[in-house]
C-alpha cells in the first residue's frame, strides 16, 4: 500500500515521502534536509533514494545534503548541469529509459517547463499499484493506464489569473511565462478527462500558487469531476 506525506508544494520548496511499505523515496529535495529529517522524525535512513524533476531552487535545493547523507539521487544530466554538480550517488536518468530502486520500477518522461531536461516519473511497486508524479509542466504529453496514485501539479487557475492581472495583483509580463511553464485547473481538467482514472485510489494536487490559486475550488472540481479523494498537498 502506497503512503505519501508532503512535507513541502510550493513556489518555495517542494518535497515529498513515497513508501509502497519496502522501499521509501523523496520525490524532490526543495527544502531544507534538516526540516526534512525533523518532519521525518529522523527516520531518513530507510530512504532508498531521491527523485530531482528539475532545476529550479524549489526542487533541489537541499540535494548536496541529501547526496552527503549517502542516498542516491536520481536526475537528468540536463538537470546536473545545470545545478553544477557532480558526486558519485548522482545517477543520471532518461526519458522513457526505466530504472529500478527497490521495489519501485520508475519510467521517467518529458514533461514541458522552462528548464534544461525536466522530467515526470511513472512509479509501478510490486504490489500493481502505478503513482505518477508530475509538477512544473503546463501539459503533460502522454497517457497513462491503470494509475492508482496520482501527485500532480495544479497551480493556478487562468480564470483567476486573467482577474488578478486586471485588478493589477499579478504584472502581465507573468501570465506568458505562466502559462508555458505550469499546469493549470483547465488544462489539468484536459488531462484527467483523458486519462484512464478507474484504478485511481488518490490524487494530490501539487504546488499551488499563493495568487493565483483557490485551494478549496480546486479540491471541489477535481473530486466533482473524477469522484476520487482529492488532497491539496
Ligand atoms: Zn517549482
Ligand atoms: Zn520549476
């Protein structure tokens, strides 16, 4: 059974604990690894390994910490590059090339984001149970079947863009970027419309924006729409 604790999903630091009860991962070390471990209760020992989408701050922040405590992260060579690092327990990755940590068996794929080589991660256990994680892309290409856990981004909504940019909250110059860089209530509806959702146990709503999003209509549509237990991460 797949347990997932968010421990940050946000512009400001995202970070997420997966275990299928064998194996625990990070999904994204964005904050602090001292907040990590604290949230944690200092169990961060059983972590098999750590999963980076892309570069951005909010993403990665802490993966020297998590390299120095001796776990194995996974990222693109786009994504290390650009970071600048390099360390043994790197392990690069490519799209649509899968890799095994544990029981997970994890299929990487292009997401779309203003960055060098981001990625979204398909994450199967042995138990038939299929997690997919997506954040920082504004579409996401591909369909998917038999997902039972879904962890995806859900930033703003253009309604409530669009108003914001009127009553001069958001600078105009912010939407272009916006829009070709996260996932939006609509385009995510899109998304979940064409997906086969008749497996899927959870969905958590990822990385919300603080102006542009509306936590509790967010929740409403995506459960009207689906009839799943929806969290807002
Ligand atoms: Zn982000
Ligand atoms: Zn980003």
């Amino acid at each position: 059974m797949i347990e997932i604790k968010t421990l940050a999903s946000s512009s400001k630091g995202n970070c997420y604990h997966i275990t299928d009860g064998t194996t625990s991962l990070l999904l994204e070390a964005g904050i602090k690894f001292r907040d990590v471990r604290i949230m944690l209760n200092f169990q961060t020992s059983d972590i098999a390994g750590c999963l980076i989408s892309h570069e951005h701050k909010d993403h990665c922040m802490a993966v020297q910490d998590v390299l120095r405590t001796g776990i194995d992260t996974y990222m693109s060579a786009g994504t290390a590059e650009t970071i600048g690092i390099t360390h043994h327990r790197i392990k690069p990755i490519k799209a649509l090339e899968s890799f095994e940590v544990g029981t997970w068996k994890i299929m990487p794929f292009n997401v779309e984001h203003d960055v060098a080589e981001p990625l979204g991660f398909l994450l199967a256990n042995r138990a038939g149970e299929k997690l997919l994680f997506a954040t920082d892309t504004y579409y996401i290409r591909y369909r998917f079947r038999g997902l039972t856990h879904l962890l995806i981004e859900c930033n703003y909504s253009k309604a409530i863009l669009d108003q914001n940019i009127i009553d001069g909250v958001v600078p105009k110059v912010m939407r272009k970027r916006l829009i070709q860089s996260h996932m939006s209530l609509e385009n995510l509806i899109d998304f979940l419309t064409a997906n086969d959702l008749s497996k899927i146990q959870e969905i958590h709503l990822l990385h919300l924006s603080d102006t542009n999003s509306d936590e509790a209509l967010f929740k409403r549509t995506v459960q009207k729409l689906t009839g799943k237990l929806v969290f807002i991460a």
